[in-house]
C-alpha cells in the first residue's frame, strides 16, 4: 500500500515538486538491500522537494515495516572502521568545541559500536548505544558490548536527561519520522548537552554532479538534507545554538570504487580481487557531500 508522505519540518501534505520518478519494486525490501553498507543498487521511491523548506523527500512510501527489517538486517563493514572511527571524533570534537565533556556520550544507530570504542579510548566514561540490529550488536566489543540496547531510538530507551553529547551518524536520513526520533534524543540529553548528526548533504557538488545516479538517491534514505533544512529541522525540536558544516572522510580507494555509479557487477569483481585488497590498503581523505548539524539543548 502507497502511503503519502508529509514534510516532517513544515508538516505540509503535498506543497512539492516532484525531481525523481520511483523505480521500486516489491523485491527492493529483502533485507539484504537494508544491511548498512551494501553496493548501493540505486533503487527509489519518487522524491519530491518541500516548496516551503526546499527538504528531499520520499513519497509516496511502501507499508513496509523498517523497524523489522533493521532488525534482521545484516551487518557488513569491512575495512573502513578506523577512518570512520577518525571522521565521527573529529565531529564530535568540532560540534562540542570550548566545552570539556568527557562524562557520557550515546549513540543511535551506530551498527557494531565502532565510534563507541573510539569515544570511551578517546575521553568518554560512559558509552551507550541504541541499535535495532541484533547481528550488529553481536559483533561489538567486549566492553562495549553491555552498553548497547537492541531497540530503535523510543522514550524510555535512554534515561531523560543523562547524556552530555548524543550522536547519529548517517541514519537521520534513513527515518521515517526523524522529528519523533530526534525530540527523544533531545530528551535523553542533560540541559547544555550537544547533539549531533551527520549526513547526506543533497545539494553537495557530487550529489549534483550525479543526480539521480547519486548512490544517495536510494529506497532506504526517506529525507536528504541541506545545511538549510538540517538546521531548520534542529531548531524545530529546539536545540539552539544550531551549526553546520561540510565535512571530510578518511576513506579506501576500495570504498570509493564500490560508491561510483558504474555496473554492480564489475565494482564486484574488482572489489573481490586482488586490486579490490590494494585499493582497501589506500586511505585518502574525501569530499564525498557529507555534512554535519549540530545543537545545544537549552
Ligand atoms: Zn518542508
């Protein structure tokens, strides 16, 4: 069943124009197509742009249970852990620049805990992460491990105000309802505590440049942000202090390969050869379109 979608800033039905036609089909929901970092297969609902707030988004929708499909949804990251692990503290230092945090900081959606281990070897004492993915969890630290709740980010999951910093990395744009979300990650942090997410930023130069052929015009992102309609959305759930910013990965040439819109099957093939092992040996440091928003809660 196709399901309309509203604009989750402005709360308009409608009020858009479309910019991509859908190409989905039944088969686009197996839960291989929703394991975190797969070779990106490019299928789409319709996109459509907000009039009034210029945000990208999905509709119509499928009924389509993604919190079921997250869950078994497996888990598959390979090589690129230490640079993301670098990229998320260098976030996490710039939007908390001038405060001395060092007590507690969660994560939503963080997959195996990765930027948690970086955060409790970095500074943090308490870590804590909500996650859907069982299999993801699985694969966590040992010490990180007791410190991950199998949930999608609810109230209650976390304690009301407990947290100095709370983080999301590129799962903001895979939600179907980010306001709800994001005002339980409000909730859960103490009044002068940090937020911060990063994603897509659709109007990037290689998110023009691509188009509809972008890896980020994809079935499992419902809204594409811009440093614009990111920050109206956290001023929306009422962080203040709202900053943004374009933001560099330390990436493998593997990793860069397997995001370029040439045919699934020769990316494959390569990635599984023994150029696929040197290309993974490669680290370089990217522009790729993504951005960060920031708040403080009051
Ligand atoms: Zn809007």
């Amino acid at each position: 069943m196709e399901i309309a979608t509203k604009c989750p800033i402005c709360e308009s039905l409608g009020n858009s124009v479309p910019v991509y036609p859908s190409n989905v089909d039944e088969q686009s929901f197996s839960t291989e197509v929703f394991s975190a970092r797969r070779l990106p297969d490019r299928r789409h609902y319709q996109w459509v742009r907000c009039k009034a707030c210029t945000l990208l988004r999905s509709d119509p929708v499928l009924d389509v249970d993604l919190e079921k499909l997250y869950v078994e949804s497996s888990f598959d990251y390979s090589t690129e852990i230490d640079g993301l692990k670098k990229t998320y503290l260098k976030l996490v230092n710039k939007a908390t620049k001038g405060k001395s945090f060092s007590k507690s900081i969660f994560e939503v959606g963080g997959g195996n805990g990765f930027f948690l281990e970086a955060a409790k070897d970095a500074k943090f004492a308490l870590v804590a992460g909500v996650e859907p993915s069982t299999e993801a969890i699985s694969a966590a630290r040992a010490d990180i491990k007791p410190f991950m709740i199998a949930s999608m980010m609810k109230g209650g999951v976390l304690k009301d105000r407990s947290f100095e910093v709370g983080t999301m990395f590129h799962t903001l744009d895979h939600l179907s309802d980010p306001v709800t979300t994001l005002k339980h990650c409000f909730d859960a942090l103490e009044p002068g505590g940090v937020f911060v997410v990063a994603v897509h930023n659709e109007r990037s130069w290689s998110a023009r440049l691509m188009g509809e052929r972008s890896p980020i015009i994809d079935v499992e992102h419902t809204h594409l942000y811009t440093l614009k309609s990111g920050g109206a959305l956290f001023k929306k759930i009422g962080f203040i202090g709202v900053r943004s910013g374009a933001y560099n990965n330390h990436y493998s040439l593997a990793y860069i390969l397997h995001l370029i819109p040439i045919s699934r099957s020769f990316r494959k093939r390569v990635l599984e050869s023994p150029i696929g092992t040197l290309l993974g040996k490669i680290k370089v440091v990217v522009p790729l379109g993504n951005m960060w928003v920031a708040g403080t809660k009051p």
